[in-house]
C-alpha cells in the first residue's frame, strides 16, 4: 500500500501543477482582481469543474477509507485531468511575470506548509488535505498572503517611473482614452508624430498604471521627445491614477460606450472615468473627444467642458472627416476644420472607425506642428493594427480581422465594411459576440444579430455559449434564413466546419474572440 500511496502522492503532484497554473493564469486574465476571478468561477461554473470535483470527492474518500481502488481510481483520474490540462492550447497563455512566479511560489510554499501541519497533528487525514489543497481557491489566499508584499513592490516601481518623468520635464505627454478606438488611434498618432518628433508610445496593450509603469522603467530614454500612454479602465479612478503618474498636457477621449458596465455601473459612470483624463489637463493643455459617441458628446455638453471635437457624422465636429470614398485601391477622404478645409488624404485602412481615429490623431498632430505634406505622407503610409479591422488575403479568401475588443459601435462599422467588400463569393460572420456589458449584455448581442442580419452575410458561426442565445434571437428578429447559422462551441470548431467550404472570393469577417476566462 505505501507504493501505491506515493505513486498517488507523485500524481498529485502532476495534478497540482496542472490545476494551479490554469487557476493562476486565469486570475492573471481577471486582472489580479479577486472580484472579477469569483464573478468568473461562479460565472461559468468553474467551480463545479471536473478537478474541483476531484479534489472535494477524493478529500471525502480518503478519509473514509484507504481501499486500495479507490485509491487506484483517483490516481487514474486525476492523471487524465492533468494530461489533458497539459495539452490545452489556450488562446492567452499564462505570462510568466515575477508576480505570477511570487504567487505560485506561495501557493507552493502554502500548500507545504498546511500538509506538514495535518501530517504532525493528524496523520490519517494528510491525503484528505492534500487533494483539498488543489481546489481554486487556494489562489485567492495565495494572493491574500502576497497583497502587502506586490503593494510595496508596485509602490517602488511607481515612485521609480516617476522620478524618471521629473527628469524629463520637456518631454510631451499624451494620453489617450476610450471604450473603443484607444489602441489605433495611439498607433495613428504614433505614425504622423513620427514625422517631426522622436516618439515612444506604451506598447501592446500596457494600458494599466503597471503597464505605463513598465513602459517607461524599460524604455522611455533622454532622447525621446514624445509620450503616448493608452490609458484602460475597468472601474472609477483608473484613469487618474495613471495621469498622476505620468501628467498629460493632452488628452483624447475616443469613445464613452458600455464597455465594462459590470464593474461601472452605467454609461454615466464609464464617462467620467474617461474623462478624468480631461479633468486633469494643465491650463493651456488641449482636450480632444469624439462627439460622434453620443454619451461623450453629452457628457462635453453637460460639463461644459473647453475641448477640440472631432467625428466623421457630427459635421459641427471642430474636425469633421467628410468626402470619404471607397475604391478598391485605398480610402480617400478631407478634413475639415476650424482653419478650412484640409483635402486629400488617402489610407489602405478600411472603414469609418479608422477614419474616425485618424481624424483624432490629425487633430494632435496639427497643435504639435506636424505639416500638411508630413500629415498627408503619414496618412498614406499608415499599417493596419493587428486585430482591429485589418485585413489579410489567403489563397484567395479575404480575412476582416477585427477579432480584438469587440464593441457594439464598431461591430456596425466592420458589418458595414463587410456588406460594402466588391466581391462574387460569399461573406461570413464568425463571433462570439460582446461580453462584460452587465445588464446591456443581452440586448446589446441581440441587436448584433439583426445587425448581421442585415449585412448579407451569407453564413454566421454563433462562438461558445456565452452570447448565443441573444445572437441567434437577434438574427430571427432580422428574418435571417437560421438554417444558415452554426452554433459551435469554440473558434476552433468554427474554423473546422468554415475553411472546407472557403473559396477564392469568398469574404470572412472574425468580430471578437473571447479570452478564455468565457466559455
């Protein structure tokens, strides 16, 4: 029997690693937060998963008994847990930082620490705690444990990238905010800055106060003459706590939706996170918001707010994009603003949204001193940002690849891109819809399905459960032919079934691709 008990010891082993690294790295997509990691354990039930259920079930029958199948049976169950844990392929992988090393490394040192305790005082009862000490939980109180410490550590950092700003007080400073359009337009900017300033912007999706933190710590350097800092968040004062750190002299507001409303509450609330990024703004500094989202434009209108607007449909914007034309070698479009009227622009990029966050970024770039002709070059020289309605071409299918971040203002703009694409074959829908909307969830995915409905896409795959009910009402509410529509239960699956029936021609628009936090 005690080969049999340190076999199962050894499995366990295996069992704990697995288990850990897939709850610790999905408390590293829930933000380190531990309302949002509990919100998603009871969300999807993750708390009744198959290892859970394992560890609460073995704790049970080990100490009612040490018979020796029921020990073989354990052993072989967990094993196949941690095999298959072992072979997932996650969309996000766990990012190995130093914090997530610290809390596992607690967790670990944790989970000694209480088997040596029951081993001392209550031997019989050691295998019980063992698989007890697999459950999820157990991150959470890691995290507990380690919260004093990563407080001094992200105290340290800060007060570090700080004192690294004072010593630069001429460098330029602009933040940029926004439910949506935050990313492109801080790439736009970045491009048509580009031509009169060295200039660094936070990378990939830095957009937390430790991601400025570590953007400027590793490389922000003397010679560099501009900073763009994309400013996320998820709840009040996120905005603030990022403009005292780094302190914009401008600021771009790009959008006020219901992104995130399970933490904000309301629109009113997302607006004025947002707008603490204009709040703080020096006098003299400039203020650029989007009044084509109607709840920044009130928001404007209600705090009386001195700003510099822009928008492609509001033609009283201080920068309004107009004459926008489609061919089928670029996108031209004008500009007109309080000084005139600033003609000729011309982009590969495709649709309103990009055109709108270009006009934001030709705003600053006008007030920084950038040229026309430099504007104009920059413009046409623009890349397409990874993920957010770029597209690609693969043996002769068209992919519309705006699968980051899906929101539903620009889900209509990318429907729209798709129901104008010149092509003889056919147009496909592929998502799994908006998330983390909290009572606007449902409606807001059941317009999405008429919205679809009414963009001639020939075929919809409905991705994963979350969202699928509402989708696949709002196509019914649009008349769609439902025998057209694939519920599958991941984008794998939907691949599986799309691509054999892929011809040259044929035009596939990817809308949102949840983290796999969402089931």
């Amino acid at each position: 029997m005690s080969i049999t008990l340190h076999i199962l010891t050894a499995v366990w082993l295996l069992f704990l690693c697995a288990t850990m690294r897939y709850s610790v790295q999905m408390f590293q997509q829930n933000s380190y937060r531990v309302a949002r990691y509990n919100r998603w354990l009871i969300s999807t039930h993750e708390w009744l998963s198959r290892a859970n259920i394992l560890s609460v079930l073995g704790a049970v029958l080990l100490t009612l008994t040490d018979n020796i199948v029921v020990v073989a049976l354990l052993g072989i169950w967990m094993l196949v847990i941690a095999i298959a844990e072992f072979s997932i392929k996650y969309k996000i992988a766990i990012v190995y930082t130093m914090r997530v090393k610290r809390l596992m490394a607690t967790r670990l040192l944790l989970t000694a620490a209480v088997i040596t305790l029951v081993h001392i005082y209550a031997v019989e009862y050691t295998f019980a705690a063992m698989f007890l000490l697999s459950l999820d939980y157990w991150t959470i109180v890691a995290n507990l444990i380690n919260k004093p410490l990563e407080a001094a550590i992200s105290r340290w950092y800060y007060n570090d990238a700080k004192r690294m700003l004072r010593a630069m007080p001429n460098l330029k400073i602009i933040g940029i905010t926004g439910s949506f359009g935050k990313t492109s337009t801080k790439h736009f900017l970045y491009r048509l800055l580009s031509e009169r300033y060295n200039v660094l912007m936070t990378p990939g999706n830095f957009n937390t106060t430790l991601g400025v933190v570590r953007t400027v710590r590793e490389h922000l350097k003397p010679h560099h003459e501009v900073f763009i800092v994309e400013m996320g968040a998820k709840q009040r004062g996120d905005i603030k706590e990022i403009c005292d750190l780094v302190c914009p002299t401008v600021g771009i507001v790009t959008s006020v939706g219901e992104m995130h409303l399970e933490t904000f509450g309301s629109v009113e609330n997302v607006a004025r996170t947002k707008f603490e990024l204009i709040d703080v703004l020096p006098v003299g500094g400039l203020g650029v918001v989007n009044i084509d989202s109607e709840a920044a434009r009130k928001h404007v209108a209600e705090g009386r707010y001195n700003v510099t607007t822009y928008g492609v449909e509001c033609e009283d914007a201080d920068y309004h994009a107009t004459n926008i034309l489609y061919t089928a070698a670029d996108t031209r479009f004008d500009v007109v603003s309080q000084r005139g009227s600033d003609e000729g622009y011309a982009t590969h990029l495709l649709g309103r949204g990009n055109i709108l966050n270009i006009t934001a970024a030709l705003a600053v770039a006008e007030h920084l001193g950038v040229g026309a002709e430099q504007r104009r070059r920059a413009v046409r020289q623009m890349e397409q940002v990874e993920h957010r309605l770029s597209m690609r071409r693969a043996g002769g299918v068209t992919i519309l690849d705006d699968a980051y971040n899906s929101n539903p203002t620009g889900a209509r703009m990318a429907l729209e891109v798709l129901a104008g694409f010149a092509t003889e074959g056919c147009r496909y829908v592929v998502t799994p819809g908006f998330v983390e909307m909290g009572a606007r969830q449902y409606d807001n995915n059941r317009a999405f399905g008429a919205d679809i409905a009414a963009s001639g896409a020939d075929s919809v795959y409905v991705v994963n459960e979350v969202n699928r009910a509402a989708i696949v009402a709002g196509l019914e509410d649009g008349g769609y032919d439902m025998s057209r529509v694939h519920c599958v239960a991941s984008f794998n699956e939907a691949m599986g079934g799309l691509q054999p029936r892929l011809k040259a021609g044929d035009v596939v628009l990817y809308e949102n691709d949840l983290p796999d936090s969402f089931k």
